[in-house]
C-alpha cells in the first residue's frame, strides 16, 4: 500500500479520539453477571457437607467437597488439592518464596543458599511468571514454544545439564498467549526428563482447564500421575482458580501436589493462618453444584467470549490476510491471541496504536525482562471490551500495522 493511503488511514483513527484497552485478560461485566447468584449464596444454612460451621476458624486445607469438584478438571486427587485464597498468582507467589525460604522436598538446601536459581520460561509467555521470578532474583532462560508445547529437546537439554534450572513455567492448556496446548508426548517428557537439579519442579500453571471455546474441549495428560509413574512425585506444582469462572477478584484457587509437597505446603500455610475462607469456598460449591454446573456455567462464558475471539480472527483477516505483515492464532480456548507482526515492528506499532488511544500490552510483556529479541510478539486480550468496542480496536491495530509496514518498505 502506498505510504500516504496508510497515513491518511492513521491520522482519520487519531481523529477518533478512542480510549480502547486492549490490554489485560479480564472478564467483561456481561461474564461477571454470570455469577450474580454466587453473592447470595450461601444464604442462611453456612454448614459445610461434613458438619462444618464455615464461619468459624480452621479448614485449613478447604472444604472437601470443593476440592471433589475441581479434582477432576485439575486431574489432581481431591486428597492432594489445598484450596487457597482469591489468587492463584499469589499461591505461585508464595510457592516460590516457600522454596526460597525453605527446604523443598527432595532438595539439598533452600534456594537462596544456592549459588544461582533460574527458571525455564517458554516464549511466549505469561508477563506476570517471569516478573515474579525476576523480584526474587531467580533468572530467567527463554525457550521457545512449538505447536505441542515447549521445545523439549531443548528443555531436556537444559534441565539435565545445569543445576541451578530449578524449574519451568507451564501454561499447559490454551497457554497464555498463543493458546498452545501441549500434547501427551510433551507432558510425558517433562514428568519423566532427567534434570540436574534434584528438586526441579514443574510449576504448571492449570489457569484455563476448563475455558473451551469449542465444543471439542482439548484435555491434556496427567502430569502428576505421569511424573510420579517416572520416579518423580514431588517434581510438579500444579496450581488453578476460578478468577475466569466466578468473581475474578473474588475466586477461589488451587495448589495440588504430591502428598508429600502437600504436606510441605500446608506446614508454611498453618504458620500463617488459622484456616480459610470456607464461607466463600461453600458458596462456590452451592453455585457450581458439581463437574457438569462447572461445564454449564464455561458453555455460558464461551457463549459470550466467542463472538470476540470470531470478530478478531475476521477482522484481522480482513484487513491483513495476504498481505505478509502479520499472522496471528486462533484459539480453542482461554484468553488471548498472539498476533505476530514483521521482526523490528511490534514496539512501533503498538507505539502508533497507543497514540490512536488503542492501549495493548507493552511489546516484549510476552518475554523474559521484557524484551523480545525479534521485535515482533503483540498479545491480543479480546475478553474485556464490548464486542463493537473490539471491532474498532482491532480495525485500528490494523490500520496501525499497515501504517508501519509502508514506513518499513513491507508487505
Ligand atoms: N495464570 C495465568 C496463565 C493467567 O493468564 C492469569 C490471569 N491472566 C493468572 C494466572 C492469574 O490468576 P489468578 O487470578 O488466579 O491470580
């Protein structure tokens, strides 16, 4: 396209004046309304299934009958889940702080008596994993993800060979942000992979087993079962929440483990409370009910979050099919789109739709310290605006790339 069409097109979405935020993975109100009920419940009778009066201390590790309800969608046994507060991200947090501070099972000594800690971090990836290791020191070596997961031949090469690798972030399921799934093989090799740290641990990140946007919802392989088969119980962290299924600020989340990381867990957790909010766990319970209200209530959200992922994926083949200047995924589930511009590109474009009030995650969040080498990573949260907000937005995102491609000389 010739340069001054592509100006033209830009300097009219400036005109426009929007204020469009493209830029977190939040559920939108019309999602959040799904789960009105939820702050009703649980009503008068607060007597969990075992006799337990939910208002008063203790229940450290959950209500079990929570615990029963998410065993499956998490493939961790119930006996094996602790349910946590509102935030899985502050159970990854304090998993982390637990190993720092603390022996891990089958480890040698604390991790800040170690020499030196990195993690693996498959690229793309979840900006807020790799910032909360980079707060507390742990280094961060890049891997590249493939359309089965991680790229394992280079995982196992790493892991076997240095031990100061303690461990991998995994997003397993409709990853955060290429929608990645990985296959059977990928998980059986990092449950089973020789590493050199004896207490290397998985943390596998369950954040969308259950947010299919088909009716062919993917399911992956049983990383515990798998790893404890190999000779590696203790090795895999698997946490879950239901920020994306109830209330995103007022969810519960997951830790599961092997019995003995478990009971590793729970001996920091009884230091520093006397028990969990069980009045929201029971209330979570009365309004799923049990695994096919779970499956309900998603069908409900994906009703609602498929049009936008749909209107992405047309828009933007629309407007830069065939034209060489981007290529982006299209989910099966969870809540974002890697959409991938020209190498040298992605920091300018987002740059120019930031100045047309179209605010994206800053280019290079997809990566450790932020950076990007390629230059080209953008992710899409199409899950919060309204769908003709959206629209707008990802029209002018394009506008935005063939702006910067005809500077470039692309396309
Ligand atoms: N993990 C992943 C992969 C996520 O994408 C998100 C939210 N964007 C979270 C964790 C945050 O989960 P929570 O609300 O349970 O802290």
């Amino acid at each position: 396209m010739e340069i001054e069409r592509a100006r033209r097109e830009y300097e009219e979405l400036r005109g426009r004046n929007l204020k469009l935020d493209l830029t977190r993975g939040k559920p939108s109100s019309a999602q959040l309304d799904l789960s009105a009920e939820l702050l009703r419940l649980p009503g008068d009778d607060y007597t969990a299934a075992d006799g337990t009066d939910t208002r008063n201390y203790g229940g450290l590790q959950g209500l079990p009958e929570l615990r029963s309800l998410f065993s499956e969608a998490l493939q961790v046994p119930p006996g094996q889940l602790i349910v946590g507060g509102n935030s899985s991200l502050a159970v990854m947090h304090d998993s982390i702080v637990y190993c720092l501070l603390g022996v891990p099972v089958g480890g040698e000594r604390r991790w800040t008596d170690e020499e030196r800690v990195a993690f693996l971090c498959p690229v793309p990836g979840y900006d807020r994993h790799f910032a909360l290791c980079e707060r507390f020191g742990i280094e961060l070596i890049p891997v590249p993800m493939t359309p089965a997961g991680p790229d394992m031949d280079e995982v196992e090469r790493l892991a076997a060979a240095d031990p100061g690798i303690k461990g991998i972030w995994c997003v397993p399921k409709y990853s955060n942000p290429d929608g990645v799934s990985y296959s059977a093989e990928t998980v059986a090799r990092l449950a089973s992979m020789p590493t050199a740290a004896p207490d290397f641990r998985i943390f596998w990140d369950n954040a969308y087993a259950v947010h299919h946007l088909t009716d062919e919802p993917v399911e992956i392989a049983d990383v515990l079962a798998l790893a404890a088969e190999a000779g590696n119980p203790d090795r895999v962290f698997v946490f879950g929440s239901t920020s994306k299924v109830t209330l995103a600020g007022s969810g519960v989340s997951f830790f599961g483990s092997s019995p003995a990381n478990v009971a590793w867990f729970l001996g920091f957790l009884s230091k520093g409370t006397i028990g969990a909010d069980k009045v929201n766990q029971l209330r979570h319970v009365r309004f799923l009910r049990d695994e096919r209200g779970l499956r309900e209530h998603m069908r409900k959200h994906a009703e609602l979050i498929r049009p936008k992922f749909e209107a992405v994926d047309r828009i933007l083949g629309k407007e830069l099919g065939g034209t060489g200047l981007a290529s982006w995924s299209s989910p099966a589930g969870g809540y974002f789109i890697t959409f991938e511009v020209p190498a040298g590109c992605a920091k300018e474009v987002v740059r120019k739709a930031a100045e047309a009030g179209i605010a994206l995650t800053p280019a290079g969040a997809t990566h450790p310290y932020g950076d990007d080498p390629a230059d080209r990573t953008i992710r899409i949260a199409p899950t919060f605006p309204e769908l003709d907000e959206l629209e707008v937005a990802i029209s002018g995102l394009a506008t935005c790339v063939r702006l910067v491609g005809a500077e470039r000389g692309l396309g």
